[in-house]
C-alpha cells in the first residue's frame, strides 16, 4: 500500500476496529494520523483517546501478516512490566481491508528525547526493560531467542551484505566492510559469550519519548528479542542511531558514550554487569556492522515496486520506497548515503580504532 493509499489504510482501520467487541467503540472517532515517521509502521491517534493504533507497513522481522502481528503484540506484553512502554490493548487481525492487521497501544504523551541532556533517562528506561526476569527458554517465543546470539547476529549481517554488490558502494568501504566482517566471524568463532535479556533491539533515540514527568518510554517494540543488553546500549548512542532522527539529532562523544554504559552498569544486577564486562564495544561494532549492512540493502530494495502482502503465509517484508511518504523516503536516502560514504565509516571506526578510546576499558 503505498502512501497514496493512506485513505484506504484508514478505511480499514475503522472496519477492523468495528469488528472488535473490545474496541468497537474506537471506530466512532476521528482519525489523526501521525506524521510519516518511521519505515515500518502508519502511527493513528483515535479521537481524543488515549489509544493510538501502530497499522504495520510491512514486516521487519521477515514474517507473515498473522506472525508478524503476533510478535509485535508479545514485545509490548512482555516490556510493559517495566514501566517504560505503552501498554498494549488489542490487535485487530489482518483481514482483506487491514492486511497486515493493526495494533492498538496506549497513547504516550511527550516530546522526543534529545541528546545528549535525556541520555541518562534514556539509559534508565532501558536498565529496567534489561532488568526484567528472563523467562525459561520454553516460555520465550515467539520472541526470537538463539542459542548463540553472536552467530544469529552474524547471520543477520551476512543477509544484509547479500546486497553489497548491487548497492553501488565506494572500493575503498567494500574493503572496510569485508575486513569488518573477518572481524565478525573470528569474534564469533570464539567460545566466550555475554549474557541475555529481553532488549529492543531498535533503541534508537528516535524510538523514545520523554513525558511531563522525564522520564523515557520507548514506544517502538516491534523487534525485541532475548539478547545481550550491549545491543540496545550501541543502538542507543551509535552515530547511525543519533544522527538518524530529525528531531534528536545529536552526535556524541566516546566520553558520554562510555559514561552512559557505566551509568547502565550502576543501574543492572552486579553478577549481569559483569557477565557484560568487555562485551560493549565488540557488541557495539557488531551493532554498526548491521546497521551499515542494512543501509546496503535498504538502497538496493528500495528502488523497487511494493508487492502484495495480502498471503497468510511468507515472508511481508518489504522496503519499497512505495510504502511511505515521498518526504520521509527522502531523509533515509539521504542518511544511507551519508552512512555508506568511506569518510563517515572511518569517523564512526575511529570507536575501536583508537588506542585511547575510554570504550576500550568497558
């Protein structure tokens, strides 16, 4: 559905919220649609409620319309006990007129967070999401939980980098890349491994809000998983995630990066904050690695049509350029093209290049 289909979106909204017993009430108001923000979702506010409906676009996670909804209701079930996320209230199914079904979540009132002066908050909201009981293994799914995190995160990377010959790249940053990912499967190859717990795994500083009261929420789950906590900390404060968001933009220093990881440490269980003890800044260049690969591949798919997400089961995943406002294509092109440009890579590597990055002694 492409951004000119908003009105049919809408449409669907409304019939899937009327065949909700618990939520039928909702498709009598009127409909605010947010600001086309994000690559992944339409952002709804029902009348004057606090209800806000999360109408998926596709599926990040590679899933079909059923699964993927299913994944993303448990992330806000499962983070809501930390204070830090909006609770959840319903799903809608997909169905022909809402085809990749819709969520309704509590409305967060706040304002986007800035950087570096919300940092700390920021870090706190994701101390208690990391601090939440870890379940058994049985009790985990749907949310994805390897066996070996590194090796699933790997994977992921190697995915992504499927698309590097297509992507148009500078030699000189496919050499970086292919050192990079040598460096990435020596590090995996390796027997020792940081501990897990539940992370968001897109805590970009873009994904929180901050309310009257100063705290932070995250209001974006749709990808959270059972995985090392150093994850959510580099997606928090790497340059690819602070410079992302127009309205947080922000590039920080490796003094307030590694001064944000020892508040995180202060705040966890001591045993877990040790079991992380030189695991954030490889955690971090993994981090990078993924999301630089994911630029590749975002510039690649993007030029192509939208397909139909309409089947119950495969893969909706789909990064069509089609899917969201002209406007919004526009600024992560532009952050794409500034990500894969060799002189931003080498700023970025400078983290665990330099001899004396405070980062090294985490």
């Amino acid at each position: 559905m492409s951004y000119q289909g908003l009105e049919a979106i809408l449409s669907g909204l409304r019939a899937g919220l009327a065949r909700h017993p618990a939520l039928e009430v909702l498709a009598e108001e009127p409909f605010y649609p947010l600001k086309d923000s994000g690559l992944a979702h339409w952002h709804v506010r029902l009348g004057s409620t606090k209800r806000l409906a999360r109408i998926p676009k596709h599926s990040q996670m590679r899933l079909s319309p059923a699964a993927n909804l299913l994944y993303q209701a448990t992330c806000f079930d499962r983070a809501q006990a930390s204070g830090h996320s909006p609770r959840l209230q319903g799903t809608l199914p997909p169905a022909p007129d809402l085809p990749m079904g819709a969520l309704v979540v509590d409305w967060v009132g706040g304002r986007p967070a800035l950087f570096p002066e919300d940092l700390d908050v920021v870090v706190d909201a994701l101390a208690a999401i990391h601090a939440l009981p870890l379940p058994a293994a049985g009790a985990r799914p749907p949310l994805a939980s390897p066996r070996d995190n590194l090796a699933a995160m790997l994977t992921e990377i190697r995915n992504h980098a499927k698309h590097l010959d297509a992507a148009g790249l500078d030699p000189d940053l496919r050499r970086i890349l292919a050192e990079e990912l040598e460096w990435a499967r020596v590090l995996v190859a390796g027997t020792s491994r940081p501990p897990r717990s539940l992370i968001a795994f897109d805590a970009h500083p873009g994904n929180f809000l901050i309310r009257p009261n100063g705290s932070a929420i995250l209001v974006d789950l749709e990808k959270a998983r059972y995985a090392p906590p150093g994850f959510d900390l580099a997606h928090a404060t790497l340059y690819t995630s602070t410079t992302w968001d127009v309205e947080s933009r922000a590039v920080l220093d490796p003094g307030q990066v590694a001064q944000a990881i020892a508040s995180w440490v202060d705040l966890v269980d001591p045993v877990f904050a040790r079991g992380m003890r030189g695991w954030f800044l490889p955690l971090r260049r993994l981090m990078w690695l993924w999301s630089i690969t994911w630029c590749a591949k975002w510039r690649v798919l993007s030029d192509r049509p939208p397909r139909s997400l309409d089947g119950e089961e495969g893969s909706a995943e789909d990064w069509s350029a089609a899917r969201s406002q002209a406007a919004l294509i526009a600024h992560v092109k532009d952050r794409v093209d500034h990500y894969l440009e060799p002189a931003t890579v080498d700023f970025v590597r400078r983290e665990w290049r330099d001899p004396g990055s405070p980062l090294r002694e985490l």
